[in-house]
C-alpha cells in the first residue's frame, strides 16, 4: 500500500456575498475532487486546534505529524528551499520584494506581484556587503517572484528580534531587538542595514525605472521577516519507516520536506501561483509513487489569489486542481493506493489572511468504509465519518490504511 496526499494551500474559504454566499470549492464545481470524496470518507479537519489561525509552516508541519508550536520561525524553512546549506549559528528569515516611498513607508509588501523581472533584480543582491557589521556575512536569494530568503552568518546574532512584514502605511526599517542581549541588538541593526542597504542597490536599478515607466510599482526593497535558527527535526523516515517524496513550487514546502529528508522533485512549470502546471505535477506524482511510499502533491495558487482577494483567480486554480486530482485517480489503484485531499488551512478572500476556520478532507481508498458524502467541499465534508478531526490526526489515518499503524498497549 502506498498513499498520496494532495494539499490544497489555502483552497477552503468561508462563503462569500459575491458567490450567492456559496464558498470558491462549491463555486467551482470541482468534478474529479466530488469523484474522490464519493469513494472515500471525509470529514472536517482543524490544522491546528479550533479557531486556531495557523501559517502554512504551522499547518504543514502539524499535517505531517511534527509539533506546530515549536516553530519559531519559517525562515529557516525558506532558506533550505531556496537551496541555502544552513549552518548551526545562522538565522535565516523569509523576504519579500517590496514597494516603499522615499520616507520607508511601506507601500505594497509584493511589489506589484512582480514575477520575472525579480530574478534581474536579485542579481544586485548577491554580493552585499554591511558596513557597520561587517563581520556578518549575508547570504541572499530570491525564489519565486517577490519571495526569498536571507540568512545572516556569523558570530554573536539572534532571532530575538521584531522582524515581522510590515503592512502598508508602517515604516520599515524598525527592526528592534526584543531582549537586552548584545546579540539581539547587533542582528537587529544589521537587519535595519540591509534593508537600507538594498534601497540603494535596488531604487535606481533599470528594472525599476522601466516598471515606473509602465506605473507599476518598483521592487526597490527587500524586507526579511519571520527569523529563526536553524530547526533539527525528527526525520520523516525515521518517525514514520515511508519513503516520501514532495512536490512543491514553494520555497517554504519544499524547506520542510528537505529539512524532514524527503526527496523534493522538482516540476518545470511550477510557479506557486495560479498559472502552476497543475498537470505536469500530476505525472510527477504518478512517476514518483512508483518508487516512494508516500507522495506530497502541494499547490500554493489558492493561497496567492486568496491573499489577493481575487475570486476568479481562486476559483479557476481549483478547477486545475480538481483536472490534477482526475489524472491522479484515473491513474492509480485505490485498493493499493490511498488518496488524500485537503486544503492545509483558510485563506479568506474576504480579509485576504489565513483564519481559524476548519477546511474539508477526503480519503479515498478500498480500505475505508465510504460514508454518504459525494461532494468535496466544506459544507458537504462537515457531515462525512471522519468527524471533525486535527491535523496531527491526518499522518496516524494515512499509517492505518497503509496496515502499519502505531500501536498501544498489549
């Protein structure tokens, strides 16, 4: 028995006025999804806890059975993505690209959602040097679009310091050490430095002058946030004896597949965001549950559009997910292969954030008793057999149907 497991990043949502106060998934009709729930059980699945608002560092982790609440930071997971070797003393935080005026007011935290041109503009990052802290070493680089990762090197730093992203309207450049440590201050300060440091390198850059040009808003910032040191976590070998593979277009999933010791397959055409080629990780699931045990299908699109209030945007995302979750089980066979759905938390297009709301799951496997639910979405799945269960559930569910579950007792 082997299993895969398709997560949705921010797929599930509250109803909305502008859907007839339907949610995106029932909005979209989602044929092979309904197919899925229909030969499976489902149920309703708290990432974290109820009312609980988790990031998709927290809510990922959870699914996969690791502890939510040790997480101190996504930057690390960031870093190991962008393909950073992280050593024991670093901190490594997630960035964005960003637009501030000449006053370091934040004015858009994407930078007009710039894509391609962000690769051009990483260029002139690669070799910064801090001058009043000259002795930390940075290392920078950018993933996908306006997303990247710093780490900071060196001797005496912490993340014990105020590095969150700031909204529009707050100035940047505030980054103040949260203890009375040497080493908080001293990160602190560097933080500030690099930030201004990049305005220079990056305010007058050609890519910007041509988006000013066009009125688009410059890249001509980059802000870290999110810090941590390096986590050692439980090998998913090792906690779990599957072999797994991941496939991501996202820094931040493929940081904890990498830190977890999964293989990563990388997809062309994976860009994290709505135009992804939802089809193209289909075949690479297909090819890849042929050697693993367990396979990770992870699309970020519903999260991008959810986070940009862009209805359409989500709904047409899930409908690529939905032709993805077709060719995946048109392809396989359920009495060998378990199938998992789930979105790994909300993202509401209404507030444009994550929330605590829970999100629909299905499993479809021969091995389940399937319940009377024929449709996958949040209000069809809340009265499936699987209840209302927690993420931290969802790894024990997958072991029991592969036949090798934990046991307890005599």
């Amino acid at each position: 028995m082997r299993a895969i497991m398709i997560i949705g990043d921010g797929m599930a949502d509250r109803p909305l006025r502008e859907l007839d106060y339907k949610t995106p998934l029932e909005a979209a009709k989602p044929e092979h999804m309904d197919k899925l729930a229909s030969n499976g059980i489902s149920g309703l699945l708290d990432p974290i806890a109820p009312g609980i608002a988790p990031g998709s560092d927290a809510a990922n982790l959870s699914i996969l059975g690791y502890d939510p609440w040790k997480i101190k930071g996504r930057g690390p997971f960031e870093a190991a993505g962008a393909g950073i070797e992280l050593e024991a003393r670093d901190v490594a935080f997630r960035c964005n690209l960003a637009t501030v005026n000449e006053n370091f007011i934040m004015i858009d935290e994407r930078a007009g959602r710039i894509r391609e041109e962000a690769g051009e503009l990483a260029k002139a990052l690669q070799n910064v040097q801090l001058r009043e802290n000259s002795d930390i070493k940075v290392v920078f680089k950018q993933t996908l679009g306006f997303k990247g990762a710093l780490v900071l090197r060196g001797e005496g730093i912490s993340s014990n310091v105020s590095a969150t992203m700031p909204n529009a309207g707050d100035r940047v450049c505030s980054v103040k050490p949260l203890d009375a440590s040497s080493e908080a201050e001293r990160t602190a300060n560097a933080l500030n430095e690099f930030v201004k440091i990049s305005h220079e390198l990056l305010k007058d850059h050609p890519v910007n002058r041509r988006r000013i040009a066009k009125e688009k808003p410059p890249a001509n910032v980059v802000i870290p946030w999110s810090g941590a040191e390096p986590l050692i976590i439980q090998p998913f070998y090792e906690k779990y004896k599957l072999k797994a593979a991941c496939i991501a277009g996202a820094s931040l999933i493929k940081g904890i597949a990498k830190l977890s010791g999964m293989s990563v397959v990388d997809v062309s055409g994976a860009t994290g965001d709505i135009d992804t080629d939802t089809m193209a990780k289909a075949n690479a699931a297909l090819r890849a549950i042929e050697s693993n045990d367990l396979v990770i299908v992870h699309v970020e699109g519903p999260d991008e559009a959810s986070h940009d209030g862009n209805i359409r945007g989500k709904i047409s995302i899930i409908k690529k997910i939905d032709s993805m979750v077709g060719a995946i089980i048109d392809h396989v066979d359920l009495a060998e292969t378990v199938v998992v759905l789930l979105a790994d938390h909300v993202t509401s297009l209404r507030f444009r954030k994550h929330t605590g709301d829970p999100v629909p799951i299905a499993i479809a496997s021969t091995e389940v008793v399937q319940d009377d639910v024929r449709q996958y979405n949040e209000r069809a799945t809340c009265r499936g057999g699987l209840g209302r269960i927690q993420g931290k559930h969802v790894m024990p569910l997958i072991l029991n149907l592969l036949s090798i579950p934990e046991k307890i007792g005599g």
